[in-house]
C-alpha cells in the first residue's frame, strides 16, 4: 500500500524534529522559556498535523485535541497566549527544516508522468485567530472572519514532502503568496479554485 502524505509527514517530522531537538530550538526561538505543564513538542505537532489533516482549525479546537492528546486541560486565555512571535519562529524553523530536509532531487514521477519532472500540488490553510489579533492578522472577510491566518503549502504529489510554505495574513491572495519562478519548468502543477 502507498503511504499516505499525512504518513509522509509524520515520518519526516520524526527523521527532521525529534522532540529532543524541538525543544532546543523553542528555547532559541523564544517559544520555550521554562518547561511548565505545556509541552511544546506536542503542542507544537497537534498544530501542524491538525491542519494537515483537517485543514481550517478554530485554535478552540486545538485546545481541545491538545487536552485529548497530552492529558493537560489549560484555560482559554493560557492556551492562546502560547501562539505568539516565538511560536511563529518555531513553526517557520521547522517548516525551513522540512524544506531543507526535501530539497533533494525528487524522483521522477512515474507512468504517464513521467514526461514531467516534478508533481507539485498547492493549496491553502486558513485558520481563525481572537479578535483582538485583526490590526496585524485581517481575515478574509469582515464579518464571520475578520482575524485569520493562512499557511500556503506546497507539495511534491509523489512523494507527499513539502518544497515551500509561506505564513500570511488571512486576506493574502492564494496565487500571489508563494510565487512562481524558474524552478517550476518542466514540472506540472495542481492547484484548486483560489488559484
């Protein structure tokens, strides 16, 4: 059986981010100052899986997969102060990992395909984020999203590994934000509506 991207993934954040050097990189990043009752590696991985899977998730429940998964129920106000400038710079220290760690050359797709060098697919993530965040985060739309983020990605298809990401504010236009240039010839894109 092929392995799915979401299988793709756990196995190179498992080979790029054991929890031993997450956590050294929180603390460099500012996201980890003490170790209390939040560990950041679980935090930090019910984030980025939970939009790999689910895609557009409310940080409520991310709070509750959070309790579920670690067996620590935090307050509204405890758990959202935790995304903030040092959790930023962890995700974006582990997206540029990931990048790092895929950047070799792909593998040629097969079949068909094979007339193309790469497979690449593109997509967007969009989550909610509080209200009070809408002067640095403006969502899409003013009444039911007025503060929202979004995570572009994109992805080799054969292989499920991720080549860019950009992290942007909610009213970023999906075809601007990770950009089109040279290392695209030859290679056959994917992409939905937004684009």
């Amino acid at each position: 059986m092929v392995p799915t991207p979401v299988q793709h993934l756990v196995r190179d954040l498992s080979r790029v981010a054991p929890p031993s050097t997450v956590r050294l990189a929180a603390r460099d990043c500012g996201a980890l100052r003490r170790q209390g009752p939040v560990d950041i590696y679980v935090l930090l991985m019910t984030v980025l899986l939970g939009v790999s899977v689910r895609g557009c998730v409310s940080l409520g429940e991310f709070r509750r997969v959070f309790g579920e998964v670690s067996g620590t129920v935090l307050a509204r106000s405890s758990f959202y102060g935790r995304f903030n400038q040092g959790f930023a710079a962890l995700m974006k220290w582990l997206l540029d990992a990931l990048i790092a760690d895929s950047s070799a050359v792909p593998p040629r797709p097969p079949g068909p395909l094979s007339f193309f060098d790469d497979v690449i697919a593109e997509d967007t993530s969009t989550f909610k984020l509080p209200d009070q965040m809408a002067d640095k985060w403006p969502g899409p739309r003013t009444n039911s999203s007025p503060t929202a983020a979004k995570i572009h990605v994109r992805m080799r298809v054969t292989t499920g590994e991720v080549v860019k990401t950009k992290l942007t504010h909610g009213r970023v236009e999906d075809c601007k934000a990770l950009g089109v240039g040279h290392e695209l010839r030859n290679t056959l894109q994917l992409f939905d509506r937004g684009y």
